[in-house]
C-alpha cells in the first residue's frame, strides 16, 4: 500500500489531536501535531521580537514571518517519513494555505509525492461546543480567539479549503466522545 499523508484540517479546539490521535494508533501512522513540533520555538521567536509567546491570531509577524516556517518544518519531517514509506497524519490547521487551489499538486512536486495517497480529514464542531472546549483546556494562545470571538468564528466560516486534487472529507467532532467506528468508516484505506 502507498503511504498515505492524512491533512487533519479545523480550528483550535475541534478535536484534531485526539482524532489524529486514534488513527495513528489503530493504524500506526506517524502522528506530527504542528504545535508540538513548533511551539517552542515559534514562542522564542516571538518574544525575541517583542510579542507574546502566545501571539499568533491577529500578529502580522506571526503570519508573515514564523507561519511558514513552522509548516515548512511539518512538512519536512513529514517527507522523511513517507520517503520511508511511514504514513503520516499532519495535524494543523492549513487556514493560511485553504486559498491556493493548487496546494496539494505543490507539494507533490516539491517534494516527490507520486506514490504518496493524499487525504483531507476535515473536524468540523459546532461553535458553543468549540467554545467550551476552548475554555477547558484554558490557553494562552487562545486569548485573542475569546475577545474576538465574532471575528474567529467568521474566519473559520469564510475559509473554506478550494484545494483541488484531493478528497476532502468533514468528521462532525461535536459529540462528548468520539465516534470510533464512523471515524473509521470515512477513512479510503
């Protein structure tokens, strides 16, 4: 079978961690969460600038500076672990990328992807259920998330994925557990 590379898609809080979680474990994927592999030193770069270590919604430096780099680094690592033909799930939010229809073809030439099966796995949540999600677990980084709320939750609206060349597929997130058996059952493997 190709190795697969799973873009695990949707806001903060949606449940991606522990959806990205579950299939790397029954099916023992390589699970790359970008937070994990980048907040350290997304943090450092950012105070060394003079912003919060949090500050990422709403800072230009963020998004013009650091956000590439962070996927830049997801993507590399990625990339070595399907050249050893290890399937990998790609936990992020693409927000920043869902514009480019020609994405995914991008990165299949970038980096050699013709036996690499491409898959979206988009959470999608209901946004009072986000909310209280997002309170839970009580992040900095979600600060500017709570005092613009009406903004967040329109950008999530507004940007859609329009990448082309890849199935898309949405996973409702909104119950208290996660439905195994249909998670498993929208997976194309």
């Amino acid at each position: 079978m190709k190795p697969v590379v799973i873009f695990l898609i949707g806001p903060a809080g949606s449940g991606k961690s522990t959806i990205g979680k579950l299939i790397a474990s029954k099916y023992h994927f390589c699970y790359l969460d970008k937070d994990m592999v980048c907040n350290k030193f997304t943090g450092l770069l950012l105070e060394s600038n003079g912003y919060s270590p949090h500050e990422r919604d709403g800072c230009t430096f963020y998004s013009d500076v650091i956000m590439d780099l962070e996927y830049q680094t997801l993507l590399d690592i990625a990339n070595d672990n399907l050249k050893l033909g290890t399937s990998v799930i790609l936990d992020a939010p693409f927000l920043g990328y869902f514009s480019n229809r020609n994405y995914i073809q991008e990165l299949q030439e970038k980096y050699g992807w013709q036996n690499v099966k491409p898959f979206v796995l988009q959470v999608t949540v209901d946004f009072s259920v986000l909310k209280e999600r997002l309170s839970a677990r009580a992040l900095d980084r979600d600060a500017w998330k709570f005092r613009n709320w009406d903004t967040f939750v329109q950008s999530i609206q507004e940007k859609q994925c329009l990448w082309e060349g890849i199935d898309i597929v949405q996973f409702d997130n909104s119950a208290d557990t996660v439905d195994v058996e249909k998670l498993f059952q929208t997976l194309p493997f």
